[in-house]
C-alpha cells in the first residue's frame, strides 16, 4: 500500500497540475474578452487578495484539525472556482472566481507543506521538503503544457471546466490518517520572530513580484504577438521541468547551508530574467526558461527549509501559511504594479527590465542570515569588564 507521504507527494502534485490548466490562460482569456492591462493585472492578482486573508485561519485550523480536511476544502474551493470561470463572460466574473481560487489555495498549500515537515525523518526535512517540491514541480510542467494544448483544442471555459472535474476526483487521495494536535504551549512564540523565518519571508515577497509581474504581462504579451496559448504552456513547462533536475539534490544541500542555496538560486533566476527581457520570444524564450527552471529547483527547498527547519511542532501550519503568504502579497503587487507600469507607459517589453534587480534584492535579503552568522562567529561578544 501507498504510505501516506506518498499519497500527499502525489495528491500535491495533481492539484498543482489541475490548478496550472487554468492559471497562465488567464491573462490571455482576460485579454480576449477586452480586458485592459490594469484589468489583466487585478483578475491575476485578486487571487492573492483572499489567499492572504485566509493563510492565517487556514493554518490555525490546520494545527488545531487535520491538514486533510484543510486540503480537502482547498480542492472544493478550487473546483467552485473554475466552474464560475467556465460560466464567465466578464473580468468581474473572472476576478469573483480568482477570489474564491484565492481561498482554495491558502487552504490546500501550507497544511501539504506543513505535513511534509511532519512526517520528515530526524535531520531530513530538506529531503522531505525536496521531493514535495520536486512532485509540485512536476505539476507545475505537465499542467502548463497540457493546459495549453487542451485550450486550444476545445476553448478556454471547457478548460476551466474540465479542470473543476479533475480537482473534485481527486478529493479522496488526501485524505490520510493524522496524529491528534497537540495545543501550543501558552508561553509559546511559534516561531513568528525566528530570523530565519523572518528573512525567508521577505525574500519571497521580492521575489513573488518579479516572478509573477513577468509571468502575467509575458503571457499577454505573447498573445498579443500572435503566439498560441501552447507557447506559454510551453514556457511554464520547460522551467518546471529543469527545476525537477535539482528538487532533491537541493534539498539534502537545504539541510546544511539552507540560506546559502536560497541566495544561489535567486541569482541563477536574476540571470534568467534578464534572458527573458533579451529574447522574449519563442524558441530562445525556452532557453531562458530552462534556466529559470535551475534557479527554481534550487531556490524553493533552500528557502522552504530556512523558513521551516525550526518551527515548533503545533505551529508548523500557521508558520506555513504566513511564509506561502509571502508569494501570494507578490502575486499581488506584482501585476498591479507591472499593468500600471505598462498602462502608463503603452510599452510591454521595458518593464520585464525591472525582474532582475528586483531578484537580486531578494537574493540579498535571504543571504542576511549567513552574513550575520559569520560576523557573530569572527566577533565573538567581549569578555565583561567588571572584575570580582
């Protein structure tokens, strides 16, 4: 029989998968019914607006029930979600079930993360986190692609809705058998001020808003080039795809220098962006992607395990879902702050100059720990002055 952690690496996997059907055919369906650059960015970006509402109760509820309940209301939320998509005409329509898709996620992802911190073996949390990355990688290749072909074959609502079928079958598979929850101690801090946690947080604040500011105004703009919906699949699918090179490797080097593999695979994505923002179209595109992909698959356990690595038992799903919030506030700044950009501008291609200094500051901020480890280490605090 399938162990439990298994079936959630696979579950995870499958949800990530079915949700990346739908995600990058958004700004492209927006872009069809006459939405307007800012009205591409918030349909892409409310999404972000209720994942960040509800992280915080999703992971108090997850600590205190079940992670399986918490991802099995993520999966019905999903499903809702996509079936208004499938009914929609409008860019109200589509933002109203961006919202609800906002939900889904702060239910399902940090309760998946946070039972992969549970069932790691002693002093292999970055190996357990790895192959839940690597089987979330895999969903984030084959859900693009297939979403893409799909897409094209029988339009953009029969997508949505073929999506929203998929994520109601496979509500059994999460469903797996949980210790009780222990209550937090009264006089716990559960780890919100860790400097570690702190850093790792911001780092993918900085870096969501690059990410998903590219990714938004990169598929429209594609579209508006003429290129299919295929070709951003394509490009989602290639970085998925060379992330899964590294997922597991990275993740046994995560549970040694977790700071220091986080910083390299933000500086191999600055790198990325700025291939991006030189070729911008198809086919060199996919060598940009396939770069950007080996910074992911570095970045995500390094960062994951430097968040993580010492939350106490009893909070380990409010712990995730504050550090997941962290793409989802990227998620919503980035492509409002990108339309904007574009809107006031009427130029597409400038802005994805902004993607790489943003990541770089990012790549700064989660190196500040290692930094501040090594200086404590050289300077060792002074002997007290004060004789007996």
């Amino acid at each position: 029989m399938i162990s439990s952690v298994w079936r959630l690496n696979i579950a995870s996997m499958l949800f990530f998968s079915y949700v990346q059907l739908v995600v990058p055919l958004i700004p492209r369906y927006a872009l069809v019914i006459g939405a307007t650059p800012f009205m591409i960015g918030l349909a892409t970006a409310s999404v972000s607006i209720t994942a960040i509402l509800f992280r915080p109760l999703s992971g108090v509820l997850s600590d205190r029930t079940s992670r399986s309940l918490l991802m099995l209301l993520g999966l019905l939320f999903a499903a809702a979600a996509y079936m208004i998509l499938f009914f929609s005409s409008t860019v109200e329509v589509i933002i109203i079930a961006r919202l609800l898709e906002g939900i889904a996620i702060a239910s399902f992802v940090p309760s998946s993360i946070a039972s992969a911190v549970d069932q790691a073996p002693p002093g292999k949390l970055g190996e357990t986190l790895g192959w839940r990355s690597l089987m979330i990688g895999l969903g984030f290749m084959v859900g693009p692609a297939l979403g893409g072909f799909i897409s094209q074959s029988v339009g953009y609502t029969a997508t949505f809705g073929i999506a929203s079928v998929l994520l109601l079958v496979l509500a059994p598979a999460v469903i797996i058998k949980e210790a009780p929850r222990q209550p937090p101690p009264k006089s716990s801090s559960r780890g919100l001020t860790e400097r570690n946690f702190l850093f790792a947080l911001a780092g993918l604040i900085v870096y969501g808003i690059a990410w998903m500011g590219m990714l938004t105004f990169l598929s429209a703009w594609l579209k508006l080039l003429g290129y299919g919906d295929l070709e951003i699949g394509l490009f989602m699918s290639v970085q998925a795809l060379t992330s899964l090179v590294l997922r597991v490797t990275a993740g046994k080097w995560a549970d040694r220098k977790p700071s220091l593999l986080a910083c390299i695979g933000l500086l191999v994505m600055a790198f990325a962006f700025a291939l991006i923002y030189v070729f911008m179209v198809p086919p060199l595109l996919y060598l940009a992607a396939a770069v950007l992909g080996l910074g992911v698959g570095a970045y995500i356990p390094g960062s994951q395990t430097m968040a993580l690595s010492r939350s106490p038992p009893h909070s380990r799903g409010l712990l995730s879902s504050i550090y997941t919030m962290g793409m989802d506030v990227g998620n919503l700044i980035g492509p409002l702050a990108f339309g904007l950009i574009i809107q006031a501008t009427a130029n597409y291609r400038d802005v994805f100059a902004l993607t790489p200094p943003i990541t770089l500051v990012a790549a700064l901020l989660v190196l500040v720990p290692t930094l501040q480890s090594r200086r404590s280490a050289k300077d060792p605090a002074p002997a007290s002055q004060g004789g007996p």
